[in-house]
C-alpha cells in the first residue's frame, strides 16, 4: 500500500484548515423550531445499504443516543448476523462523535449451528464538525474522519479484513423554491491498510485507496425522507490498481409510527433502496432493507428520572 498519497496529504490540510477556520468563527445561526425533531435526522438518515452519503447535519449539543442496526439480510446471504452497536453523543451543537462495535453471531439457517460461533468483527470511531454556510453562503458544510478496524479473527464473510481511515467534505442546500427539498454533494477519500487478516472482498468492491465524489437529493417529509443518491469511486489517483465503481441507489427512509412498534422506546427508521452498480466484476443490482433504532438517553432520562417541578 501507498503510504499517503498526495491527493490525500492535500485532502487532510483542507480538512484541518476548514475545521480551524470554522473554530474562530461565530455560531451557527438560531436553533431549528422545535418540530424538527420529529424530522429525520441528518445522522440518522445515513444508513449504509439505503444511503451513503454523509449530510451536514451533526447531533445536538449534550445528546447522546445509542444506534442499534442489525443486518437482517444476513439471514438469507450469510451464516452470521451482523449486529452494530454505537453510541453518538453531540460535543457542541455543530461537533459530534460516535463510537461504536460490530458483533455477530451464528444464526442457524445457514451451514453454521445456532449460535456456534460469535464474537466482535469490528470497532468504529467517526466524528463530523458542521461549519454550516460560512464558507460557501446558502450551502451548508459539514466535515468528518471515520475510522474502521478488524478485531479478533472473525469468519470471512463478516468482515472485510481491512482498516479503513475515511476523510469527507459534505455540502447541502435547501430549495426555496421545492419545500422540503435538498440537494447534495461530497466528496472524499479512503486510506485502506492490509491487518494480516484474510482480505474478504465482495463483488465489486474496491478493497485499495480511493476517492470519491456523491450526489443527489433528498425530500424530506415530517416522518420520512425519499432520496437519490448517484456516487463514483475510483482508486486510480490514489491506488495501487485501476478499479472503479459507479452506484445509482434511489430509496426511502421511514420514521415508523409509535403503533407499528408497540410503542417501544426509542425512534425506529426503516430504510428501503435499490441499488444499481458498474464496476471492475461487472453490473450488479439489487434491493437493500436496513432498520434502524436509535435511543435517546436524554428523554429516557427525563421521562424516569424528571427534575422537580415537572
């Protein structure tokens, strides 16, 4: 593997000079209305397999929520149910950080026994700063580092066995004109480093340094959001082989109703999308479903444990 390239030493001094700028710079303007929250999120609209794409949008200052997403396509595909676990806490109201570990487990209606092998296949660490229209008016920006690791030596098709240090620069911008209405873009690297692990690649996957540049728009209802995501990824500038990968993936996330979870706790979003791809192992389709639950701390708190008065 190249040891930084220079397209990505170019990428890192943007990324630090961006977030330095933004730390002297006023505060974002006013907080949103309150029946936001009913909205989703910018973090929890980003769901991999429905969509990508990294938005802007960081978590309010002192939250902090737990990310539950299990992988329920695994139970036809794979032997293993791949289960992430994170926690994404907002340092400020522009600044947040989410850590988090992927397990897995045998799920028995594959080759392998119920529950004869399990484990932790990765951990995961990301932050993202939204420096907001302050660079670039009527455009909001958002900037991030995820870093993704191996541990322990899971099965083959659970992991990828690669580290992978991620670099994005994300822009958004509201149509006046279209309520609800966003368009996107961003762009961004991927600095892969071999562990000494099986590498587990699958179809079209890039497996090598690579850049990136995404696409599209969002409309965003009060309890769901319709998107259109379109990316190109190539590993030539920065790879040690010519690989590329063109993705088209239009989908729906959905904020369920508290009567379609039996009014369970927590916010539960279920993501629908197809996928269209061209890369080096050829054309590939297919249709990916993803839910997700995420917990915030802070109501739970408050709803058991209310201050005096309230």
């Amino acid at each position: 593997m190249l040891s930084l390239p220079l397209t990505l030493h170019i990428f890192l001094r943007f990324l630090f000079v961006a977030m330095l700028v933004a730390a002297f710079l006023p505060g974002l303007s006013a907080a949103k209305e309150e029946d936001e929250d009913e909205k989703v999120s910018d973090g929890d609209m980003q769901i991999q397999g429905v969509f990508n794409s990294a938005l802007p949008g960081t978590e309010k200052k002192n939250r902090l929520k737990l990310l539950f997403r299990p992988h329920f396509g695994d139970l036809h595909r794979k032997d293993y149910l791949r289960v992430p676990l994170a926690l994404r806490y907002g340092l400020t109201d522009n600044w947040d950080v989410t850590g988090g570990m992927e397990g897995y487990f045998a799920h028995g209606f594959g080759d392998v026994n119920w529950m004869e092998e399990y484990g932790f296949s990765a951990a995961r660490l990301s932050t993202k700063y939204r420096i907001g229209n302050r660079l670039w008016s009527h455009w909001d920006m958002g900037v991030g580092v995820d870093y993704i690791t191996p541990v322990s030596n899971p099965p083959g098709d659970v992991s990828d066995g690669l580290k992978h240090l991620g670099y994005h620069v994300s822009f958004s911008r509201e149509l006046e004109s279209m309520e609800g209405w966003r368009i996107f873009l961003g762009v961004g690297a991927d600095d892969v480093t071999t562990t000494g692990r099986s590498v587990f690649l699958e179809k079209n996957d890039l497996g090598d340094d690579s850049v990136n540049i995404s696409g599209g728009f969002v409309w965003q209802r009060t309890d769901h959001n319709y998107t259109l995501e379109m990316s190109y990824a190539t590993t030539r500038l920065t790879g040690t082989r010519d690989r590329d990968l063109f993705t088209i993936r239009p989908g729906i996330i959905w904020k369920l109703p508290k009567r379609f979870t039996f009014n369970a706790s927590g916010d539960w979003f279920l993501g629908v999308s197809t996928k269209v791809s061209q890369g080096t192992d050829g054309f590939d389709y297919g249709v990916s479903g993803k839910l997700r639950v995420s917990f915030d701390f802070k109501k739970w708190w408050r709803k058991y444990f209310p201050k005096k008065g309230e």
